[in-house]
C-alpha cells in the first residue's frame, strides 16, 4: 500500500458491496443494508509531516509500569469473545483481565499471557494479550488492567447477534500511519457517534520508513490510537508495511513486530495463519486476506451491503497536471477493420512544440482474398487508428509501459535520461517529466499500486520514483550498467535487477540495499518474473534463457535452468511471462533478441521452470534493441499472437499458431525504426515509440 507521508488519499465513508483489495483484501458481505454515502470527508493531498515523538498524543501514561499501548480486537468467529491486549514497560507485571457488566463491579476474572521480542537493536516490552469469552450479544462491558496504583479501566460493547437484517456501522480506515494528518484522520473518525468497530485494512505504523525499522514507533503508534482501539474493536489486516523483512538487519522473519502486538482470531474459522482469517459481526461476515502472506484455499465470497464510515489515509493515485504541447488527442478516423484497408489512409497534422509536422498514416495488411475473407470474420485484429501522439521527447523512446492494470497510465523511458508519465484517457496530457538519470533508460517498472516506478539506466544506477510529485526518493548506485528491472509480484519491497555485471540482484526497495545476489554467464539483458513470484526469467547477451529460483521472503536466488532461445549469440531484449496460453495450455514465455528471433515456449513449473521451445520466428535483423508482447486478450479468442515493433517504421502483428506464423496485420505511422510496444490493461490501447522519440497510442476497435 502507499508509503505514509508520501502518497495521501482522502478518507472516504460509503454505504457499499465491499471487496477491498489495495494489496491485502477485506471481504465484507451483509444482507438488508441501504446504500448511500455517510461522510464527505477528503485527507488533504500532498506530504504529510509526522508528529515528533514528544508529541502528546505519544505520552505513556502516568505510573510506574502502567499498562499502555490498549488495544482491543473480536476473540472468535461471532463476537462472544474478545482479545485484549497491553504493553508492560519495566517489568512483566500481571497479563490478567477483570471484567464485568458494571463500572463499579467488575467480577469476572481472565489471565493471559506475555511476550517479548527483539527487532536489531530494539527490545519490545511486555506484551500482554488475554482472551475474555462466553460474552453476551449487545452488551456493555467494562474492564481493567494492571495492578496496585497503575490500574486502567476501559469499556467495549460487544455486537448484536448475527442476522440478516441487523443493523451496524463499521469503519474503513488504512495507511493510517503517525503524521499530524493521521491524527485528523481518527479525529474525524471519532466524532461519529454512529460507529462501532473499525476493519483496518493494513499498514498501521509506518515503522519501516524509519532507519532500522526503528520499532520504538510501534509503542508510539499504539499509544496514539489507544483512545480509540482500547473502547471499539478493530479488525487487523496486516500489509506490506507490516512485513518488516530486513536480512541485512538480521531481521529474516517477515510480520515479526506486528505478529507479536496484534493477535488475530484465525484459529476459530480453521485459519493456519494469523494473516488469513473470517469473523461474524452483527449484518457483516467478514472476510480477511493478507497478500503479503502465502495461504491457498479455494474461496468463495458472497457480496452484500453494508454501512461503512471513515476511510483511508494515504496512498493517493497520482494527478494529472497538463503540459503545454506534450500530448496530442488525434479524433479517431471512421471504424475500419484492418483486413479491408489494404490502402486505408488518412492525413493528420501533428503539430509539435517545433511547428508543423505532416505525416501519413496508413493501416493495412497484405494478405491474399482468402485471408482476408477470413479476417473480416475476425474484428479482433481491427484498430480504428490513432488516439494520441506523444512527441515531447528529443531522443530515442528505448521503454514504454502502461501502469498495472491501468487502462489510462503510461510511462515511457528515453535514451536522453528522461521518464515520462503520461494519461491517455482524453484529454492526453504528460504528468511528470522525471530527469535524474545522466545516460540512457534501459527498463523501467511500475510498483503494483502505481505510485512508485523504479528505473535502471546505462548510468549505473537503479532510481525509484514517486509519480504523484515526479521526484526521485532514491537512488542506488552500481558498479556496471543497470539493464533490466522488475518489482517482485507478491513481496512488493523487492526489486530484481539484471546488470552488465552478469548478475542479478536483489534489492530491498525500502533501504536499497542488496539483498542477494547471482552470477550468470554474460550480462543478464531482460527478465520478468511469474505471477507467483517463484521463477525469474531472464535472458543474457548471449542469447541464453535462465530460470532463476526466488523465495518471495528472504529475496534470495538460484539458477536452476539454461535455455538456448536460438541459433545465435545475439542479446535477448524481451522477456515476457504469461500466465496461459490456448496453445500452450499452460504457462509460457515470449523471447525477443537483437537479431530478430522471436521464440514461444511451454513453462513446466512442475519441472522448476523447464521450457519448452513451441514455435520460433526469424524476423530481419535490428541494430535497434526493438522489444516484442504478447496480445494476452486477442490470443484468448484464437491463435497466440504477439506484437513487436520493426526497423521499417511499422508495428507488425504475428500469430505463431498459424502456418510459418503469419503476419496478421501492420501499423503504419511511425516515421523512425519502432523499438517499444505495450498494451494497456483491456488492451482497448497500444502504444508503440520510435528512435525519433515519438510515442503513438493506437486505439482498437471494439468487438463484439
């Protein structure tokens, strides 16, 4: 999720059909609710500036190891139970809970438990959790801890019995973290008298944005939301805030802090892990998903309404800021479909900061009638023409991608330096021009939630990226070239870098610092990595593809296959992953090298990573490194086709399904070799760049 004073979105509440999923899911489902919106309330946007840890809202409370840091959670599977929980400071204390139903009578007695643990150089203090049961439905409770003089009395009111038609106010609060926003933030959460529990949909503290993973900002985090979570339950999902893996601290043992201070109740709906679990309160039936956290269960998920109050902190996507001249909407032509329009054209002036620039733009295909007749049959392979231009880049576009399912964010890396970001929905508009990198953009990626792009260049160097402001938030430095990149697709704080230094590395995207690291043969040139985060694909300069073995906690690698992806020794320059394949029935794996070869093979991930070569196809050679995708949504109505750009200024379509892998289609438009290629999420956008620095979204028609 975001980084806490860094990326803000406001606090949104919503009656709603709830299944959340930033990158941890709460599934929500209630029946007999009303739809409708209970608050306008909007966190600011911009940087958030924490509080300093003598702030009031941090202050232990007064006494000689008095209980502090009280926080309450639901104890079982329908609110009859519920965890309490406590820190001790200087000695372990008492980890027992009296209880009742009046102020002045509290008859009940429960004992707990108390543990420590250690973080670096930080050792917690006593942390007490204690489990009070066989609660009646709907009723106020009140409750104390600790002993002698330093005794603390709160109160909670337990749920209404489960039903369909029972009403209840839940907040939605995530990213909370600890600025002087964060404590609006719950202000404003407080001041509704209607809620009653919270569902905290991950990251809590923010603790890992601080050198070391400094763990004395979880005690000051809890004793900030103490005044709340100590009288209202609220319902834990852990994030990837709460992961706090750091091997080059010693720390190895992922959700260590957040494990020890926040207890779930997973046991009672058969969990095996505390980050995956189900409650029953009132109306709701909630479901909690860690995505941070391995668990593999088929589930099955009903959605209903319920009322929702207050919601997240941070994390805001990024805003569109117009630039003069930098994007340009071309009104689409008359809809064509591209096996009719062997001499469709149409003249548009592309006017760019420079003056005037006439270009004809053709699409066409030269099939025989026959194949024609059948592609009129066939409207996936139709495009209706331009949508925009992008020409605000003086030197060659190397690398363009659009963000992670996004059908709107694109970002395009140039060998002057540059890394644009762009929207593409009408108005186009550039959004951030980012210059830190002194030599050409080799690869870029974008972080799962699209705030972050993390960037390598031929200048050594590795960049991470904050799009909302368009600013560099770090820089890690190398020792050779920096060739390719990618996020890690379930532990988001890794980065996997191949260099010219015939190696890949992994970097801990929080720190920077190098995880792991593995040596190859020649310089590693491409990568991409499967959907579960268990293989790397990599190709070298050679021509070679390696499958590379990866722990999704730990970052650490091993070789474990060699492919040759053809004949020659020429550098691979894509590779790319797919989940599955009609043809294939399976997973498979797209390579593209220097010298033309396009190669199609079956992934076994029974046979850790084998590949199997299905099809391959010899295009002219390039002196540009030109990149090639597959086309995930066209190959699932029929055929395996891919996109690639060539030296003749054109985008060519290929289905390597068919006899000597036709050529299904072209694009003419650009006016320089096509190096890059890239759909958006829908594949409703392609777009495609040139060495002249032209990028150039082709719109495709829609299909029935």
């Amino acid at each position: 999720m975001g980084r806490h004073g860094v990326d803000q979105i406001g606090a949104v509440a919503a009656f709603a059909w709830v299944a959340l999923l930033p990158l941890l899911l709460v599934g929500v489902v209630c029946p007999g609710a009303q739809a409708g919106q209970t608050s306008e309330y909007r966190r600011q946007l911009g940087s958030a500036i924490d509080m300093p840890l003598d702030a009031d809202v941090f202050r232990p409370p007064p006494g000689y190891n008095a209980p502090e840091q009280v926080h309450i959670t639901q104890g079982n599977h329908d609110g009859t139970a519920m965890i309490i929980s406590w820190v001790t400071t200087s000695e372990p204390g008492s980890s027992t809970v009296i209880y009742g139903t009046s102020e002045d009578n509290l008859n009940y007695t429960a004992n707990g438990k108390h543990t420590q643990y250690t973080f670096y150089n930080y050792t917690s203090g006593y942390i007490h959790h204690c489990t009070i049961k066989k609660l009646e439905f709907d009723t106020k409770y009140y409750y104390a801890v600790g002993v002698g003089q330093t005794v603390r009395k709160f109160w909670f009111m337990t749920p209404p019995e489960s039903g369909p038609d029972v009403p209840y106010t839940f907040g939605l609060i995530g990213d909370l973290g600890q600025s002087f926003d964060s404590n609006v933030t719950l202000t404003h959460y407080e001041s509704n008298a209607k809620a009653q529990a919270v569902l905290f949909v991950g990251d809590l503290s923010y603790a890992d944005n601080y050198p070391y993973h400094d763990n004395v900002r979880w005690d000051t985090w809890a004793r900030f939301v103490e005044r709340n979570v100590a009288y209202q339950p609220w319902i834990w999902t852990a994030g990837n805030h709460e992961i706090d893996f750091c091997p080059e601290l010693g720390e190895t043992k992922p959700f260590k802090p957040f494990s020890h201070r926040y207890p779930t109740p997973y046991k009672a709906s058969v969990s095996t892990a505390p980050y995956w679990y189900s409650i029953k309160r009132a109306s709701a039936y909630i479901i909690v998903l860690a995505s941070y956290s391995a668990y593999v269960l088929l589930l099955q998920v009903c959605t209903m309404p319920v009322r929702l109050v207050s919601l997240r902190s941070t994390a805001a996507a990024p805003r569109a800021r117009p630039a003069t001249g930098c994007g340009r909407w071309a009104p689409s032509p008359v809809h064509a479909t591209l096996s009719e329009a062997d001499s469709w054209s149409y003249m548009r002036d592309l006017r760019s900061n420079n003056g005037v620039l006439s270009r004809t733009v053709s699409i066409g295909s030269k099939q025989s009638d026959t194949e024609r007749h059948v592609r009129f049959a066939e409207p996936a392979y139709s495009f209706v023409g331009m949508h925009c231009i992008f020409d605000n880049c003086k030197a060659s576009v190397t690398i363009l991608k659009f963000g992670r399912a996004s059908s709107d964010l694109l970002a395009y890396g140039a060998a002057d330096g540059s890394l644009t970001v762009c929207q593409v929905s009408e108005p186009p508009s550039v959004l951030q021009k980012m210059i830190g990198h002194s030599k050409h953009i080799t690869d870029f990626d974008f972080s799962s939630n699209n705030q972050y792009i993390a960037s390598c260049s031929l200048d050594k160097t590795l960049r991470v990226w904050e799009i909302s402001k368009g600013t560099c938030i770090r820089v890690v430095y190398g020792v050779s070239s920096q060739l390719c990149i990618c996020f890690h697709p379930v532990n988001n704080n890794l980065l996997l870098v191949g260099n010219a230094n015939k190696e890949i590395n992994a970097i801990n995207f929080s720190t920077g610092r190098v995880i792991s690291k593995l040596n190859f043969d020649d310089a590693v040139t491409a990568l991409d990595i499967d959907h579960t985060g268990q293989f790397i694909f990599s190709g070298d300069a050679q021509g070679y593809i390696y499958t590379v073995s990866v722990n999704s906690h730990t970052g650490s690698l091993s070789r474990t296959r060699k492919n040759k992806s053809s004949k020659s020794k020429s550098p691979i320059t894509t590779i790319q992953y797919r989940t599955f394949s009609l043809v294939a029935r399976c997973p498979v794996l797209l390579s593209c090298a220097q010298d033309g070869n396009l190669s199609f093979f079956s992934i076994s991930t029974d046979a850790k990573g084998y590949l199997t070569l299905i099809s391959s196809l010899k295009l002219a050679s390039r002196v540009q490194t030109t990149r090639a995708s597959f086309c995930p949504l066209l190959s699932l109505e029929k055929g395996e086709f891919i996109v690639t750009g060539r030296e003749d200024a054109n985008v060519y379509f290929y289905d390597l399904a068919r006899p000597k892998n036709s050529c299904v289609n072209k694009l003419q438009g650009h006016g320089s070799p096509v190096i890059g290629v890239a759909w958006n999420h829908g594949e409703n956008f392609l777009a495609s760049s040139d060495s002249d620095g032209t990028v150039i979204v082709w719109k495709r028609s829609k299909t029935n």
